[in-house]
C-alpha cells in the first residue's frame, strides 16, 4: 500500500469526481489547478457541461471556464477502465431510494482506489465498508457556500474539506495514516484549506449539528433561507433549541464534548457563522425541495434519531422536524 | 336577571350572529327554523349574502337558502339600535392584531345582551370578561363539520354546540344557570345537539387538544386533510405525541384528567373521529393558511405553551410546531 502512495505522489494523481454539484466542483476546478487530473461524472447538467465546462464564479479565485479531463453522463454510460487514484462520491444520500454503495459499483474497479465519501449526515461509512471492505475509505465533510444554476458554479470565501480515514480491519494504522497524509498534501498544493481528524464521527457530528437544524428547520418553515430565520427571534430559538438536542445526544455517543466550548458557545459560534449570507445561497435541502427533489433526511435527521432511541435519549423537536419533512417532501415530489 | 329571562322565552329569541363563517351559519340556520330571530353581521361574502342569503347543504337537513332576518357589512356600517338576547362572536380570535373585546363594541349595545363566544382556543373569555363585566358571558365550542365557498356552506352530519357559562361576581350562581338552560332550550327547539358544562375550562381544554394539533399540524406538514395525515405512519406518530403534551398539561393545569379514559384511549377516540371525512373538508386553519389569511395560533398555541412554561412542563412538539406556523404565516401573508 505504502508503495502505491509513493507512486501516486510521483505522477499527477487521478481522480474521479461523481456528482457535478455545487459542493464537488469548486473542489475539483482547485485540485485541477493544483495539478491533479479531474473527471467528473454530471447526470442533470451532463449535456452543458460536455460542451462548455463549468463556469465557475469565486470571491476569491475570480472568474474561470473550468473544463474537466473527462466528462461521464452517468454510471450507465461510463466506459473508462483506467485506474483512479481517487473517486470522490458527492453525490446526495439517499438509502430509502438506493443503496449508495451500489450506485457508485461501476466506478471503482480497483480496490487500491482511495474512495472518498464527500456527503452530509451520519453512518453514510457503513455500506460502503461492507461493498468494499479492501478500498481505503476517507470520510469527508465539505464546508463550502456554493450555489449551482446547470453549469455555473457561484461560491465564497469558505472552501474548507475535514477528512478522516475510516478505520477497517483492511488497512493497518500506519497505512490509514499514509493515506490521508496523501489527500491532505494533494488539497494543499491546490490550496485548499484541510483538516485531518483522527477519528470521522466527531467531525460528521459538528456538520450534523449544523445539517439536521438549519437545513430542514429552513423548509419546514415555509423556505427561509439560514440568515433570515436567525433575524426572527421564535426562529432563532428554534433553532438553538434543536441545536441542544443534538448537542447533548453527540455528547451521549461520543462520550465526550463535541467542543472545547460551552453547548451555548458552540451555538452562538453556529449562528455567528450563518448571521451573514452575502451570496443569498440557500442550503442544499431547501434547494431540493424547490427543485421537487428527494430530500437527505435519512442520514441527516433519522439515523440520528434512531440512536437517540436506543440511548432512550428524547429528542422531540428532531423528531418533529423529521416527520413534517417527510410529510412535505410526499407533497412535493 | 330572572325576570328578564323570563320575558325572553315568552317572545321569540334576537339573536346577533358576528361572523358569517361556516362554523357559525349552520347553527344560525337551525336556530331561525326554531323560531329565533337571527341577524348576521358578514365580512368577506356581505355583497352575495344580503344579495341571496346563504345556500346551506346539510347532509341531515338538506338543501335550502337560508335568509338571515338582517344582514350587517361590518362594524363600521352596524346602525341598529334595537335590543339583541343574544350576541354569539364567531369570528377568529386574533390577539396580536386587535382585543377581540374591542372588535364587538358597537354591537354590545346593552348589558342585559348575553355574550356567546363560538370559538377555538383557552384563554378567550378574558378580554370579554374585562370590557364587559355586566353581560353574560357564555363560553363555547363547536362541534361541526362545515366548509364555506362564498355564500355556499356545507356540512355533515355533526352539529354539537358544548356551553358553559362563564362564572364571574356580577352573574350569581342562580342566575348562571338560568342562563345557561335558556340556552340550552333555544338550542333543543331548533334540534341541535347540545352539551352543558359545570365549568367552562374543562370543556376548552377537550376542544385544544384536537385543535392545536390537528389544525396546525396539517399546515405545517405541507397542506394535508386530517383523515390523509392519519393515514401515514410518521403523521399518525407525531399527531399522537404531540396530544399526549397537550392531554398530560391539561391534567396538570385541570388538577384532573380531561377524560375519563386513558389519555391513549382519549387519543385513540380523536383520532376516530377524525379518521373518516366524507365531505373532504380541511380544518379552519389550513383554510385560512391557503386563503392567506390570520391564523389562530395564539389562542391556540401560544397561551397554551405559555401556561406550560408557567408550570415547568416541557412541550417541544407543540412549541416547533407553532414556531414554523408563525414563521410560514409571515412567509404567507
């Protein structure tokens, strides 16, 4: 294993993006500039953007045509046997539709393919562990204000990727080790701003806790976006309310703090975070309910209620924003 | 008092309807065909009902227009001086836009007039209480099944009023009750359905439990009838959770249960109820919400929860729910 890693370093390394959102090209165009080689499979924007690329619009790195090394339609229509060094999965999860590991069996043809889950929620690993026990697997969590209109990407300042090696039986320490050192050289050379954990489930949970209230509390109240609901104080407490529940329960699972700071510190630090929104982006879930798209509340509100019950742990605002969200999205789709 | 009464049941009952609303025109109907004398004071639809009066379809009693004896605009145009027994207040009780007490001024033209409040919520008769300590006051809940279009109202089989008169220092004992019976046998004349109450908080407290659940829930959840929602698992789960809050508050509040079954009994028995609707009609408040207008959620909701943070008891579901409320009607209007 050590000594693919030293050759991936040698040589441009190659990688698969599967999923043409928002959240996967800005990544993409930077680890492109920085020298990797990037395709992309695009389903809803394919035919655009095999023509034109992506136009991708950042405060920070202007104005660009980005143009992947290959464009895919879709894992129906892929025809590609070479070898990825890595396959970044950014696509939606959605385990009541599909399986996710099953969606993504066409692309990895190797188990020396460095698979790394770019996607909201909790317990997303599991079947990807079970399809691919060899694979090295890396979970990620994207921070990053985007929006997305077919081919044309707008997003801001805050481009940041937390990772983590999922541990298996499969990879030793040291290799696991090795392997996230990899992507964490390979984001710094395309000068993105990384973050290495040592274990994922602390990191997913602070994106849960930002995930499971913003984004679902901004549909079921009718479409808001973040920084509008923070402005009206029931809103605003709602949200701190529904914040406590996960913030406690994260402390229940993990046995520890998910912060160094106080649960009303680490919420008003959340909220400082989303006060301001000069973008107007909306989140990911209010842009699916508008587009009459299925929603991730599996992996974003169920799993983690379900470990709320097993721990006999109430968590009834969760709860309640869960079933209204299901209920809605059955009256949208 | 008594002599007053007295005078009334020699000569046919005037009675002031304030609101033209499907809750309150089936009650008008049958109280006229009893013998009342029944003046209605309309809003929305006063062009087309002064025009035709109303065309009631009552699954028991059928299909007939129904002509008010006077037909009112509004406040601003009441000119009638003459001497009302009754003055039943059917409109919608909306504490943040106006004092509903101020809002009947100009129809509370003498303190022998009995007040009867026909409306949603606990808390109600306070305002009444205050602006108009020498009347009568009768506190009740409808029971009926009703959709309005216009001028045209439907309605099922249900047509239940419960009452109870409103105990203050001005009315004695005695004259309370003789009160509430004269009500009773007005009622009973015109065929309706009638139910009398020691106390009117009891009465309330059993109407709540269906309204701030039932009726907000169907809005929040994206627009479902009653009877759909039951129907779904996750719905049928969070309308259950969401009584249970209000039946164990009630208890706390009453020093008493509100049923004399078990609260999963009386849960089991709404939903009874509720689980059949033949004529399709959805409650006041999804009505209202797809009509972009007020809803009732501060009677119906807020001093609710008010009343349970004064007792330190916890009611997550229904504080979410009437926050998204809030936050969808300010989305709506």
């Amino acid at each position: 294993m050590t000594v693919e890693l030293v050759e991936v370093d040698s040589r441009a390394p190659k990688i698969l993006i599967i999923g043409g959102g928002a959240v996967a090209i800005p990544y993409a165009w930077r680890l492109q500039k920085g020298g990797a080689e990037v395709s992309v499979v695009c389903r809803s924007n394919y035919g655009l953007v095999a023509k034109e690329g992506f136009m991708v619009n950042s405060e920070v790195y202007g104005t660009e045509v980005f143009k992947p090394n290959k464009v895919f339609s879709s894992a129906a229509e892929f025809e590609d046997d070479s070898f990825y060094d890595y396959i970044f999965v950014c696509t939606k999860t959605l385990p009541t539709i599909a399986n996710p590991a099953d969606e993504v069996q066409r692309f990895v043809k190797s188990d020396k393919s460095i698979i790394v889950l770019i996607q909201n929620g909790i317990g997303i690993e599991k079947p990807f562990v079970e399809h691919y026990p060899k694979n090295p697997l890396i979970s990620a969590i994207a921070y990053v204000a985007a929006s997305r209109k077919d081919n044309i990407i707008n997003y801001g300042k805050l481009l940041l990727l937390e990772h983590a090696i999922y541990k298996s039986q499969a990879i030793s320490p040291e290799s696991g080790n090795a392997i996230s050192n990899g992507l964490q050289k390979m984001f710094n050379k395309a000068g993105i701003d990384i973050k290495m954990y040592e274990n994922s489930e602390k990191m997913r949970w602070r994106k849960l806790v930002i995930n499971a209230t913003f984004n679902p509390i901004t549909v079921v109240a009718g479409g808001y976006r973040t920084d509008e609901i923070l402005l009206i104080p029931e809103g605003n407490d709602l949200f701190r309310k529904a914040m406590r529940e996960l913030l406690l329960l994260a402390r229940i699972v993990l046995k520890e703090p998910l912060y160094d700071v106080s649960d009303e510190q680490a919420i008003d630090n959340s909220f400082k975070l989303f006060a301001t929104n000069p973008l107007k982006t909306i989140n990911s879930t209010l842009s699916d309910f508008l587009n009459k798209k299925p929603l991730e509340h599996e992996v974003m509100l169920k799993n983690a209620i379900e470990i709320a019950n097993k721990h006999g742990f109430p968590v009834p605002i969760l709860s309640t924003v869960y079933t209204l969200l299901v209920l809605l999205e059955k009256k949208n789709i």
